[in-house]
C-alpha cells in the first residue's frame, strides 16, 4: 500500500445547517493513515451528519473535505467509493432478497450488474470475503433475514470490505450486540487493519468497546467539537463528562 503524503482524510471548517438549525458548526480534524479515531458524544451531537458530509451524502453548508491530498467536496458518492471511503450504517441495510454472498457481490461489481448473475459472478471472491470476515459457507447461502444482528454487522462489514476501501467509517458498530458479538466484531476490526492496512473513524456510544480500537478520540457536542486527545485524556475532561457522561 502506497503511504499518503500528509493526512489521509482532512475536513476543513466543516458548518452543515438544516432550516436555519446548525447540526455542525466550524468541524475541522485529521486523520492519518492506518489511525483509528473515535468520533464520540451525546444523541444529536452531529456525528452521523458528519459521516454524511464525508460519503457526499449531504451538501456541506461551507467547508472542505480532502482525501489522499486531493479535494473532494464536490465529489460524488460513487466517486468517493472508487478512491477508497466506505461505511456502514447505525441499522444495516442489506439487499433482503439475496444471499450473504450476493450481498458481497453487489460492492464487488457495483458498476457491472451483469457479473452479479450468471456465468460472471466471481462466487470464489466473494466466498472469500465472506470467510475473511467469519461467515461459513452455509452463512454465505443465507438471506439476512436469518442471520444474529451480529452477522448482520458482519455482513456490512463484507460489503464494504468488498469495495477495498482505504478509509472505513463504522456507525454505531456495536449496537445491539451481545457482549460476544462485541467482541467477535472488535477481533475482526483489529485483524482486518493488521491484514489490510485500513484507517478507521468508530462512532460509538459503547465506550467501553471503542476504548481499546482507538489511538485518538475526538469529541462532539452541539455540533461542535468539544476535546480531542487520546481516550483516557477525553474520558478525563471536565467538559466531556458533564456533555457525554452527565456527571
């Protein structure tokens, strides 16, 4: 993998404003390539728009986002996907009516529908991406319907595995899963940046789970960042216990 000169996404005074309401106001960060950064703090704090912001999917009021040294604020969605930023969602979204593996196969050949069916579906790469991320094959076959919420989380992580991201954003990853599946979905995180060298940005309300991923945690708070620093710095602050932690 080819290291990026400089940080590999940076968001630059980011403001996002819904009908004269202002979600994010002034957000600015880094993140490095290979780093793990939390991105923490209270429901409507402005994490998930920011997420948003980063995959196109909303318009930034003002502000710049730039990956791999390159300005990407007017780029769209499927662009962005192509030069290497992926994400999951708080719910997962999977394809209802297909298999695990088609599921895998929709991010592998997301602009060739044809190798989807028939004799151009790559069944070997996508049984593979599966067992990368623990399914078995039987799991492979299955539709989502039948899967724990665990797998559902694995499955998403599948998909977006699927499109080789450089940049990986997880939503709430770990919500609503059992104290094992938090810890078989933290085992797989950490195995995949040790394999594929991926970046991440976590949000995530369980902090205890995100304690251990993370090199560095920024903190929001009325659209705003409030403190950055590394996970026990932040815990620690005054300003972030009273916004996050109510105490």
């Amino acid at each position: 993998m080819t290291a990026t000169a400089g940080p590999l996404l940076e968001v630059r005074d980011l403001h996002m404003t819904f009908g004269g309401i202002r979600a994010v106001q002034g957000i600015s960060f880094q993140v490095g390539e290979g780093e793990t950064l939390g991105l923490i703090g209270p429901n409507g704090a402005g994490k998930t728009t920011v997420f948003n912001m980063i995959m196109a999917e909303l318009k930034p009021t003002s502000g710049e986002i730039w990956f791999k040294g390159k300005n990407i604020t007017r780029v769209p969605t499927y662009e962005r996907v192509k030069r290497g930023i992926a994400r999951t969602y708080q719910v997962p979204q999977p394809f209802a009516e297909m298999s695990v593996g088609a599921n895998i196969r929709v991010g592998m050949a997301p602009d060739d529908i044809w190798k989807l069916i028939g004799e151009g579906a790559d069944h070997a790469a996508e049984a593979e991406i599966g067992h990368s991320v623990g399914f078995s094959d039987e799991q492979i076959g299955m539709l989502p319907s039948e899967l724990a919420m665990g797998d559902l989380r694995r499955l998403e992580m599948a998909r977006n595995v699927a499109v080789a991201p450089t940049l990986l954003l997880l939503d709430e990853v770990f919500a609503g899963l059992t104290l094992r599946e938090i810890g078989q979905i933290s085992e797989l995180l950490v195995e995949k940046k040790r394999r594929d060298g991926l970046t991440y940005i976590i949000v995530s309300h369980d902090l205890r789970a995100l304690a251990p991923l993370v090199d560095r945690v920024i903190v929001m708070s009325f659209g705003e960042i409030i403190a950055e620093g590394s996970f026990d710095e932040v815990v620690r602050d005054e300003a972030v216990r009273d916004a996050y932690l109510g105490q």
